[in-house]
C-alpha cells in the first residue's frame, strides 16, 4: 500500500498533533529495533513500546498479545524490503499504528493496522490472517488492500476506494486505517517526484480529507490539509508559516491574557475547568487571513474550555457571556444540535478592549476526544452489549446517512470515471440537513439539495413518476431547494411511463438523484436528447382556443331554466363566474333588455352592487344541462392534457372550448368551457379531473368580466 513513501522532507505544523506525533516516534529508532528482527516467545518487541504506552493510555486493561503477534508476522514477512527513503519497511506500518493509537483506537484495529499491508506486499494470504487473528482483522485487512494494476489498469485506483468504501459501510475501521496510513505517507512523500507528489496530494485533497471531516477525525484531517496545502501552494504555504513564525516571537499574548481572565471567571464561579489555548494549524490561519485581511494576535489560536458535565458546559457559558463582552453572533450550539460527523461543542467568542475578538470552544473531555479521533474514539462499535439482542446482527452506530447515501448511488455508478468524478463531488458537500417526510420519516440531504434530490432519496428510481412537491404544506416545484428541517410531501403520479426530464439535472445536486436521471436519459436517447420530456419545459402539444371552439363565447350563451321576475327577458349566463344549480344567483339588467345572471359571490356582484345598479330577482326552475367554465391547474407531464379529457368524456362532459396556457415553473393551466346534461354531475366532474394524475386543483373559473 505504502512501498513509494520516502523520507519526511514536506513541513508539517508548528504544533498540534503532528508536533506530538513526531515528538513520539523516531523512525530511525524503529529501523534499528525491526532490523534486530523479532524477539523471544511472550515478550514485548522494543520496536512496539511506544504503540503499548499510547495503547494503554487509552485501554489500561487491553490484551496486548495480539499486538505482540501481528509485529511478530509483520516484521517477518516485510522483511528484507526497504522503502525509498532506506529505512526498512515495517517502520511504516509501526507509524501507522502509533498514529491510531494516540487517537485511541482498541486493539482489532491496531493489529489489523500492524498487518495492512501485509496481503499486498508479502506472500501472507486473507486466509492466514483470518485463520491467525479472527474474522474482523481479516475484513479489515482486506478492506485498506489495494486491487492489482495488472488486473484493473488505469480504474485500479478508483475501484480500489470503491471497494474500500463499500468495506467501510460495515465497518468505519477500515477508513480509519486508511486515513491514518495517508496521513504517514503524505509526510514522507518529500523525495518522490514533484509530479508523483502534487498527483497523490490532489487526491488526498478531494478524496481523503473530506471522509476524515465526515467521519470527525479532526487531528488527522487538519494534519492532511498542512501537508496538501504545502505541496500544492508552496508560496501560500510559506508566508503563512512567516506569519505565525512573526506572531511567536511578540512578547504579548492576547490568547493568554483572556485565558487567564477565564481561568479567574471561572474559578470564582466554583466551575471545574481547564482553559487552553489551541493555535491554529497552517490551512485554518490562512484562510482567516484571507478572510480577515491583517492579522493580530487573536486570530492565531482559539481557547479551548474543558468541562466534565454537559451541564458544566452551559455553566461556563453563561460566566463568560456575563462576565466578559460575549460578541453574540458568533454563538452556536453544536451540543444541542451535534454536526454529521458527531462533534459537539459550544462555540462563542468575547471581546477584547482593543477590540481584538477570541473564539472560544467549550466541551466536556469526552466532547473532546470525539471531535479529535472522530469514529476512532468510538472504540470497537460492534462490542456486543447487554442491551442488543443475540442474534448474530451488528447494528453500527457509526454508520452515517452520507455514507449511507453514498453506498446506495455508488452501485449504480456504470463506470470508475462516473464513480470518480461523483465522489469528489459528493465529497466536497461537507453540510448536511435534515428534512422530515410527511409520512414521518427523515431524509438526510447535503446542504443545497433540492425536491428532485429528496425525491431520488426517497424512492430510488421510482423517483422518475414524481409530478410535484408540497414544502412545508405549500405546492412548490421540484426545483425548490430545501432548508434544514422543512418537511417534504412528494407528490407521485400513477402513469407507468412517467419519465424524467433532462432538466432535472440543473436541480439535482446529489449522486443518487443525477446518476439516475443520467441513466435513464441514456437509455432513452431520442426522448432525453430531442427534449420531449417537459416535465419542466413544454408540454404535450398544446390545444388553443380556437382549435377546439364550438360555440364561441360563453358569455353570450341562452340560460337553461332560469327563471327571471321580468317578463319576456333575454337572460344571459355570466361568462366570468359560470353559475350552474344550486349556485345561489342574482340578476343585473344590461343593454337591451337582457339579464346577466351571476353566482351571488361573484366579485362582479359587489362591485355592481357599490355602483348602485338594482338587482333582478332570479332564480332556478330546475336541474337540467348546462354549460359551466373550469380552470384545471396543474404540473406538467406528457399526456396530461389527453388523460383530462379523457376523464370529461368519461363523466359525460361535452368540451366546447379549452385554452392551455404555456407552462411556467413546472406547472400549466388548462381552461375548459363544457356542456354538462345535468348540472348534478358537476361535483363528479371536478374530482374526475382533481383525480389525474399531475392535477392538483380543479374550480370554477373567477375571470374578471368588463361590462356585464
């Protein structure tokens, strides 16, 4: 997995974990201890002690004898092989190993880390290790194994973090054997070539270091972007580190002054706590450079307070906002509402005199260990508890919805470029929402995910027959884009051969939802490309008014069986309001001796009234035909227009005219002018036509009427 990296040459942080990690590790010092080879039956290789002393750290009572074991098979089967630098090669697998262990990862995890690269390189098969160390080193150990060049050529590298991922959906300690072998290899990557290292660099950019911000592992993900950052923008790189170089040596220190000032707050308040300063690493000082312009002392770090309780939490912020000027905006609370990737703290700032602004995170220490080894603090999440039932499934807590997400779209994914370029995709969406489906369920969804997304996550392909959307109880259109905590109706239609559209791909932000749409438009060429699908442009050809018109207007249509308190009267229906019984109506004489006759509520009733035009007593002798207008508005889809009047034929509904207006934002309206026998059958003509598919209301027309 490791054979290229060489010799450290890349500059990492000043401080934080890297600092400590070096601190801790003399790689020399292990190549010396591995080349005495592997020690007597039962006891402790020197080349591990500084793994046991991280290990114990964090697992006092750990059985140390598979560790002991897996050196033992590790140093005996690299042996003899060197990496570029000429340190032997088991040097990198101990690296690795530290690294995990400083983060607290338990000892399955660290034995199948002493083995990783075992399968790959040496002539240890799967079978050895699951037969010498159990079945989950051997998963483990197979998940971080790479696929062969000679078998998968170029697409070797994207099906190999295929298959990792798909390894990692049952169990995240492959990724975080992953991750931690990255990170030992991006700092020693300094002697390959320039091309060799921006290459593996931009992958660790797009690929490695988002999967360690999502799984939390803050400590390596902070340490892998130092060391991108280095080799992709040297210069960047270089007068940042003049920067904080320039802030260390000032003889003030505004982050000490306001963490003694805590410390006093604090104590008076009788609240355990511990106060830190915690610099900030190369990547995170240059962006508030950019950011912020000229930098001052405060910007260089954060305060870090670390409490026992929750509770204590809230304690310390309500001192220091009391106590100190809070600066309120700058207030989150990542405890009540954790982050994806299982932080939690709460976040405030205070200002200074002179007006420099302090970060401040205040945590418990177990909030803390979280947000720096993320999952692998977590321990083994598959220990059996007294709480599960026995019966042999492992339920992962640590199994997220993006990865979860992830996994689904990256089966259909046709080839490894698809695969490729849709990881990085996907990958550099770092927020999530969450968004609450109408049955009661939730839907995860990145940041920026609209009703198309939630659609393809709801119901897979099936997503294909979705006409529309309710967001929070309100029709949208499925190119709306959803916010934390809204709630989705997803509005799906019953015609088998709802297709989608090619402009659903303008709105879908997810791989799942583009991956299908793209997959269906390819299988479906002269529908995607010539555009046919309006799902969101035109729909199926458009009848106008005049092309169905049988009659004319229907404003000067005679009335059925109205009767008029006026003798010999012309009456005339109201185009604008189409009254048919049992509407209650009223009468307006207009030029030559007609009555108009309207719907009582009809907004042309009032404003004749206010004019002081005299009503004429109306009323109905008798059900019979009649002619009413109705407006049908709803989303657009091939062949609605042929399933509406289908459905008014089938209720015995005779069209006398119908207009189609353009579409606009995924939704059409349609005008009919019908001829019913009976005026009863009304009701039962709405809801035929509320019930096709796409339809999602049906009235009366209210067109407004210019003299009546």
């Amino acid at each position: 997995m490791s054979a290229e990296a060489t010799n450290p040459a890349t500059p990492g942080p000043v401080t934080g974990p890297a600092a400590r990690w070096r601190a801790r590790i003399d790689l020399r010092r292990l190549g010396r201890a591995a080349l005495l080879g592997p020690t007597a039956r039962d006891r402790l290789p020197d080349a591990i002690s500084h793994v046991v002393e991280a290990h114990r750290a964090h697992h006092p009572d750990a059985d140390l004898e598979p560790l002991r074991r897996a050196y033992v098979l590790a140093e005996s089967s690299h042996r003899g092989q060197m990496r570029k630098s000429g340190e032997p090669y088991i040097t990198h697998p101990l690296a690795v190993t530290l690294i995990l262990a400083e983060l607290g990862a338990e000892t399955t995890t660290l034995t199948a880390s002493l083995l990783h690269d075992t399968v790959e390189d040496t002539e240890v098969t799967l079978d050895q290790v699951g037969e010498q160390f159990g079945a989950e080193v051997r998963y483990l150990v197979d998940g971080v194994t790479k696929l062969e060049k000679v078998d998968y050529g170029a697409a070797a590298e994207p099906e190999t973090f295929r298959k990792m991922l798909v390894a990692t959906g049952n169990d995240v300690r492959v990724m975080s054997i992953k991750l931690a072998d990255r990170l030992h290899n991006m700092r020693t990557l300094g002697v390959m070539r320039p091309e060799k290292q921006e290459r593996i660099a931009k992958v660790t950019r797009d690929v490695l270091i988002p999967l360690a911000e999502r799984l939390g592992v803050q400590a390596l993900k902070t340490e892998l972007e130092d060391l991108v950052f280095a080799i992709l923008h040297p210069e960047e790189y270089e007068h940042t580190r003049e920067l904080i170089v320039e802030n260390a040596s000032r003889a003030d220190d505004p982050l000490a002054e306001v963490a003694d000032e805590m410390r006093t707050v604090l104590r008076d308040a009788d609240i355990q706590a511990e106060v830190l300063i915690r610099p900030r690493h190369f990547v995170s000082v240059h962006r508030v450079a950019r950011k912020r312009g000229r930098l001052r002392g405060a910007d260089f770090g954060r305060l870090l307070v670390l409490v026992a309780e929750d509770a204590d939490c809230y304690g310390v912020l309500g001192e220091l906002h009391t106590c100190m000027t809070p600066v309120v905006s700058e207030f989150k609370d990542f405890i009540a509402v954790p982050k994806f990737n299982l932080y939690q703290s709460l976040h405030t700032a205070v200002a200074r005199p002179d007006g420099q602004v302090v970060e401040v995170l205040i945590r418990t220490h177990q909030m803390h260990k979280v947000a720096e080894a993320g999952v692998v603090a977590l321990g083994n999440p598959y220990a059996p508890s007294s709480d599960e039932p026995a019966d042999g499934e492992r339920a992962d807590p640590t199994r997220p919805g993006w990865l979860s997400r992830l996994l689904d779209w990256q089966q259909a994914a046709p080839d490894p470029d698809t695969f490729w370029s849709t990881l990085r995709e996907d990958l550099a969406q770092n927020r999530e929402i969450t968004v609450f489906r109408a049955d009661g369920g939730t839907l995860g969804l990145p940041e920026g995910a609209s009703c198309v997304d939630a659609a393809y996550a709801q119901y897979g392909e099936d997503a294909h027959a979705c006409i529309g959307a309710r967001v929070n109880g309100r029709l949208a259109t499925l190119s709306t884009v959803l916010k934390d905590g809204d709630t989705v109706e997803l509005l799906m239609g019953q015609d088998p051969a709802s297709e989608p559209s090619r402009e659903w791909l303008e709105h879908a932000h997810t791989p799942a939802a583009r991956i299908a749409i793209q997959r269906w438009l390819a299988a479906h060429p002269a529908t995607g490309e010539e555009g046919e699908r309006p799902a969101e442009s035109a729909p199926a050809p458009r009848p106008t008014t005049e092309a169905l018109s049988t009659e004319g207007s229907s404003t000067a249509r005679p009335a059925a069986n109205v009767v008029v308190d006026q003798p010999d009267a012309t009456v005339r229906l109201a185009g604008c309001c189409t009254p048919v019984p049992p509407d209650e109506i009223t009468g307006f004489a207009v030029r030559g001796g007609a009555v108009t006759v309207h719907r009582v509520l009809c907004t042309a009733v009032a404003r004749m009234k206010s004019t002081g035009r005299p009503e004429i007593a109306v009323h109905w002798g008798g059900t019979s035909e009649c002619r009413v207008t109705l407006v049908a508005e709803s989303f657009v889809r091939p062949h609605l227009l042929a399933d509406l009047t289908e459905a008014m034929a089938t209720e015995g509904a005779e069209i006398v005219s119908a207009t189609v207006e353009p579409p606009a934002q995924q939704r059409v309206r349609h005008t009919y002018t019908v001829q019913l026998p009976d005026a009863a059958d009304l009701p039962a003509l709405m809801r035929a036509m509320r019930n096709v598919a796409g339809v999602y209301d049906v009235s009366r027309t209210q067109t407004q009427p210019g003299m009546s």
